[in-house]
C-alpha cells in the first residue's frame, strides 16, 4: 500500500519504558534493525496491546482514501 509516515515521539516512548531502550531497541541503542512492517507490527502492536493504549487496529495507522478507483495509503497527519 506504499510508504507510510505515523506521528512518533521518541522521548514518550522513552518515558514509558523508564528509558529502557533495549524494550524497542532489542539490538541496542541505533536503528531498529530490518525496520518495516513485519518489525513494526511484532514490537508496537504487541506492546500498545499489553499496556492497552496506542493504535493496535489496521485503520489506526492506515488511512485509506479512495480516489479514481484506487486505494492509497494516506499519511497520518502529525
């Protein structure tokens, strides 16, 4: 569905987990390695799920608009 840009604060989720970077960061401090969808939606979704806050539904992060008969992922506005 093409490139999809979500609103991210870094220092929230560092606030949330008491600085603990290794709760994203399983490799250590740095880019998330193999970064992309499969990644995304093993590390967020199941963590927004067990503390039960944070988009966990497709729709939360991607928006679809459909214009000529084609759906797009639409960014979330920031």
């Amino acid at each position: 569905m093409g490139d999809l840009t979500l609103p991210f604060t870094h220092w929230a989720h560092q606030k949330l987990t008491d600085n603990n970077c290794t709760s994203c960061h399983p490799s250590g401090i740095g880019k998330i390695e193999n970064w992309g969808k499969e990644a995304a939606h093993a590390l967020c979704v199941s963590c927004h799920q067990r503390r039960e806050k944070g988009p966990v539904q497709c729709e939360e992060c991607h928006k679809v608009s459909v214009s000529r008969g084609l759906r797009e992922t639409v960014p979330t506005p920031r």
